[in-house]
C-alpha cells in the first residue's frame, strides 16, 4: 500500500489542477446515456438544476449517506478527510474509516470520491458507497465501484450500503466493464469536435443538452427523431442512402433495406407513414382500431418505487365510471407503504363490487403498468389463486389496454405515443390536464411530500393534487376512447 500511498500523495497536486481531465466515476451516468453529453460535460458544460424527482432522488440519497455514516460513527471512529494528502495521511495513521476520502491516480488518469474508505483486517482499505438500489442505474454504480477499486489497486471488493439495509459485493466480476468505459472515456476526451450521435425521444427530452443538439437534429432531419426508428437503423439506413426524414417519407417497402430493429414490410410500412407524418402533421390510419364492448371504467395507478426497499408502492388506484363526469372519479388511497396490503385489498373489494354492478365490465387503462402491477401484487401477496386476481388476469380479463388499439391502428405525427403525447396534442384529442405541471414523477415527489408533511392542512391539499392529477388521466382514456370511436372504429 506504502507505493500507492506515495504515487497519491505525490500527483495530488496536480490532480488538482487537472480534474476537468481525469475520468471521475460520476461520468458513469452520463455515459451509459450518450457519448456526446460525455463530451459536452467535458469541453462546453451547461449549468441547470435539477427537475423536482431528481432533486428528490439526490435527497433521499444523502440521507441515506447521512443514516450509514451515522450507523458506522455508532461502531468505529470515523474521520472525515478533507484533501487528496489528508486521506493519504489517514490512511498511514490506519483510520477506521475515512469519511469521503480523496483518490487519484494521475497515470491511470482517474480521480474518485468514495463516501467511505474502511479498513480491511489485513490492513488495506476498502472502498464502499451509500446507494438507495442496485436495480436502478446499476451498470453506473458497478462502474462507479469498480474505479475506485482501481484506485485502491489491492484487489478487495467495494461495498454498497443499499437502502434496506443488505450489503453488497463488488469484485472483479466488474473489470470488463471499468475496461470498456475507461477506454470509451479515453477516446472521447482526445475528440476535438463532438461525436456523432442519433436522437432518442426517453433520453434527449430530459437531457440538459436538448437545447443545444435538437436544432442540429432537425436541421439534419435525422431519421432517429422518428417514433420507432431506432438509432442503429438510422445508421444502417443511412449508409444504405437514405438519411433523411424526406428520403424515408418518399421511399417504398421495396427500396427500403432490411436493417436491424427494421424488418418485414410492416415495420418499413409504418416507419416510412411515420416519416410521412412527420413531415405533414397527417394522421394515417393503418386499418380500423377495435374497442371492446361492454361498459367501461377508466383504470389508473399512481405508485412509489421511492419505498425503503425499493418495492412500489401503490398510493392510488383510480377510477372513472359511467356517466364519466369529475363526481364519477373513485379511488383507493393509502398514506404510505406501511398500509400497502390494505389498499391492494381494497381494490380488489372496489373491482369485485364493480363487477356485479356491470356484468360487462372493461377496464380500460394506458399501457400494460397496470396489469403487470396486478400481477406483482398478486405474486408479493400470494394471491395467485384469489378469484378476483384470477379473473382479471386470466383469459377473459376486464383489464384493456386502449394503447394497443393506438399502437395497431394509427400513425400519428408525433416522437412519442404516451397518454400525454396524444391528448395534449391540439390536431389529435386535444385534452388538458388542469395542472399542467402534473405528470408520474410529478406525483411522487407530491405524495413523498404528503408523507413527510405534518401540517394537516397542506397535507390535504397535497393529497388533492394528487387526486385531481390521477382523475385527470383517466379522464383523459375516457376522451381518448371517444376520440378513437368517433373517427376510426
């Protein structure tokens, strides 16, 4: 360790001066994203703030930093470093635990932070981070360890401190992966000019860099901002001579090439109306959608994967019926996890009720969250065999999923076919939400506040919010259901 230590203490200046340069563990993230936002963290960063979930996010995660520090003071001595030389000057006293420690290897070109440096019983160090999950962002964290493993150069795995209270080993299962994203970072920080990257509707809509690379997107008519085009038929495409929006709009099945993610002429079919769509604002009807009969009770959720032990939780199950006005909005509500078993049992009384008053039930909801909540509920309280569960996820389920007729049905001119892309849309439903604020991660930072809240008053009001938010989107399949009636059924 005498060598490390040496090599540490002696490049720690210059580190200093040099970090925009060194490859730090936090580039993980941004990496796993896009290689050009890599890049513009490097050479032209933007300054922004966090959205509302992230800061809630980045919260919860130091107070579960706060919460193992705390644990660990409770056993150990615990010194907190406060320099690249101090951490070197702990490690040589042999601290217990050293306190965001400071590590730098210049010639590897890596600088790394970790929340806690412990010492092993042979006397070297180990690393270990406070971290919510490993499901979430887990490629990024096994990265984050696995550098400051390198740092360490001892060969001892890095442990995780996760959010319901396991511990986790890292070992050498992660040098493949530390290898290709140090090599990728290496060969993205000699780039003089940006790379060349492809949109995506998930990642670039909540990149901080949007501003900056969607002008160029446009101008380009790069065919990855199509919905359904996927990046690397973009590039397939592309080399096959068609590289444009316009071109694939004027394309036919039969000159447009099998590429991978775009294969069969159902896929070419659809991929050049969406072009075509793209370039006009029509919408193309690909054969008529088929809405089951039967009465119909629009279905929403809204849930917590912010849980203790990372399990969702489902605050809200939320439901419209005929005849469809704001007072025909029921639900089910629970204050927090702890109260989890009785609101899955009283949606399952609220379902069962509404089958025997409506023998011909539709449950009509967007997206399959729903159902595959049902089914994770059933399975986390063994209730497979319930004849409610059964009945809504066997053969002749009530549960309908109004995006699938969507998706089957038509070609809209739009980058995404969420709830929300289609009912805001002023040509297509054109429904508003009356906080136009709302939206999922908008609902889980409202009820986290509710949860934390000790003000009755603003507690209610919170829990309106949250209520009007989810009477709103099953509104919204009721105006949608409409919408698709009345032109294409």
């Amino acid at each position: 360790m005498g060598s490390f230590i040496l090599r540490l203490l002696n490049r720690a200046m210059i580190a200093k001066k040099s970090t925009q340069t060194l490859i730090k563990p936090s580039d993980a993230t941004a990496w796993i994203v896009c290689s050009r936002r890599v890049w513009l963290d490097k050479h032209q960063p933007t300054t922004y703030e966090p959205d509302a979930f992230n800061q809630l996010l980045s919260d919860l995660g130091l107070e579960h930093e706060a919460t193992m520090l705390a644990k660990l003071k409770n056993q150990f001595p615990v010194i907190q470093a406060t320099s690249f030389e101090h951490t070197h000057a702990l490690m040589q006293q042999g601290a217990p635990i050293i306190y965001q420690g400071r590590l730098v290897d210049e010639r590897q070109g890596l600088v790394g932070y970790p929340d806690f440096l412990i010492r092993h019983e042979s006397g070297q160090y180990q690393p270990a981070d406070a971290k919510l999950s490993l499901s979430e962002n887990k490629k990024a964290i096994q990265i984050q360890l696995g550098i400051y493993r390198r740092l360490m150069g001892n060969g001892l795995p890095a442990m995780v401190f996760l959010g319901d209270g396991r511990t986790a080993l890292l070992g050498d299962e992660v040098e493949l992966l530390v290898d290709e994203f140090i090599t990728s970072m290496r060969a993205l920080l000699d780039l003089q000019q940006q790379p060349t990257v492809r949109y995506s509707h998930s990642k670039c809509r909540i990149c901080p860099y949007d501003a900056h690379c969607r002008p160029e997107f446009e101008a380009r008519e790069d065919i990855s901002l199509l919905y359904g085009v996927h990046g690397k038929a973009a590039d397939c495409l592309t080399e096959a001579g068609i590289s444009t929006i316009s071109q694939l709009a004027a394309s036919t099945i039969g000159t447009v090439p099998d590429v991978p993610h775009l294969k069969g002429s159902k896929r070419k079919h659809r991929a050049i109306l969406q072009a075509k769509s793209f370039l006009s604002g029509k919408v193309y009807s690909l054969n008529k959608a088929v809405l089951p009969e039967g009465t119909w009770i629009h279905f929403d959720i809204e849930d917590n994967p912010l849980t203790p032990t990372r399990e969702r939780h489902v605050y809200l199950w939320g439901f419209l019926l005929s005849p469809y006005a704001k007072e025909d909005f029921d639900y089910v509500w629970t204050d927090d996890e702890t109260n989890d078993y009785e609101g899955w049992l009283g949606f399952l009384q609220k379902v069962e009720a509404y089958r025997l008053l409506y023998p011909s039930i539709v449950l009509a909801h967007y997206s399959n969250h729903e159902k595959a909540t049902i089914r994770k509920y059933a399975e986390r309280y063994a209730m497979g065999n319930n004849t409610t569960v059964t009945w809504l996820l066997g053969q002749d389920s009530p549960l309908f999923d109004i995006q699938n007729p969507v998706l089957d049905s038509l070609v809209l001119p739009l980058q995404g076919y969420g709830l929300k892309d289609i009912c805001k849309h002023p040509d297509l439903v054109n429904f508003q939400w009356e906080n136009q604020e709302s939206g999922s991660q908008w609902s889980v930072v409202q009820f986290n506040r509710f949860r934390s809240e000790s003000n009755l008053l603003e507690k209610q009001k919170l829990k309106t919010e949250i209520l009007g938010y989810n009477r709103d989107d099953v509104i919204a399949t009721r105006n949608l259901e409409l919408w698709l009636r009345g032109l294409f059924c």
